[in-house]
C-alpha cells in the first residue's frame, strides 16, 4: 500500500471514529438534530460552544472561533445549507483544528485591510497546503458523515434508540 492511501485510510478511520464518538454522546444527552448535538458536545466538553450569524467575507460561510474561555461558531448570515457548515465548523473543533485564537476585542476593518488579509492568508495556505489541507478534508468529511447519521436517525424513528441500535451494530 503506497504511503498516500495508508494516509488516506488512517485519516478516514480517524473521521469514523470521531463521527461515533460524537453520535455516542449525543445519544447520552438525547440529542436527534444537530443543534442539540452540539450543545452535547459543548456539555461533554465542558467548554462553551455558541453559534452566532454574520457578515463574513465573500464565499466564507463559517468560521469557528476560539476565546480562552468558549468557542464560536459563526455562520454566514445567508447560507444554502446552514446544517453542513454548522457540521463543518463543528468538526474543526472536534478534531482541534489549529486555527487563530481570537481576542475579545477586535479592531473595526476596512475592506481594503479586509482583502489584503484574505489576498495574505491565501498565499500562506499555498504554502501551507499540506496541514490545511488535511483539516478541511478531515472536517468536510466528519461533516458529511456526521449529517447523513443524523439524517438516518430522523427517518427510522426514536433518536436514542437508533442511536444505541446503530452503536450496538458498531
């Protein structure tokens, strides 16, 4: 097996098993749809995770954002599918993605400081490719896969019990 794919097959397993990880605790706390889920994670974690709507910057549709003391996660204000970037944005917490730690007070940014940022942090992920690049296929997956389980959930009945039904199955 050549080096990428074990990569590949270890990094999917390392999804997997976070996807039932949080599913697990979502049965725990009864949790059925994704906002209740990650108030269960938040719980479990005890640390904060609040979701809160913005004006983010063209074709951002979330962001996570760390404080010292809680975690946020921002939506754009306007999205196609708020539950996918919510799962998203969730998975970078769950895997503990590094990203930059916010302050409490930010400095109001014109549009052109604004561009010059984003013109910046893309030429960095060029460079950096290879880690961010791991953390977003990492938390898109969780988030497709996290989505189609609660999805599964909702048609076949009782949240908890097919939650422990499906745990029982592994």
């Amino acid at each position: 097996m050549t080096e990428s794919r074990a990569q590949s097959s270890r990094s999917y397993r390392r999804v997997a098993a976070a996807v039932d990880a949080v599913c697990a605790v979502a049965a725990d706390f009864d949790a059925t749809d994704l906002d209740e889920v990650v108030l269960a994670i938040s719980a479990e974690r005890r640390r904060p995770i609040e979701i809160a709507s913005a004006q983010l910057g063209p074709g951002v549709c979330g962001q996570r954002r760390s404080y010292p003391e809680k975690d946020v996660i921002v939506l754009a204000s306007a999205l196609p599918s708020r539950d996918h970037t919510l799962a998203h944005e969730l998975g970078h917490i769950i895997f503990d993605h590094p990203g930059e730690t916010a302050t409490e007070v930010t400095l109001e940014a014109s549009d052109d400081l604004i561009a010059y940022m984003l013109s910046q942090r893309s030429h960095q992920q060029v460079v950096d490719d290879g880690e961010d690049e791991q953390a977003e296929w990492e938390a898109e997956t969780f988030a497709n896969m996290l989505m189609t389980r609660l999805r599964v959930f909702h048609n076949r009945g009782a949240g908890v019990s097919v939650l422990r039904f499906d745990e029982a199955l592994g």
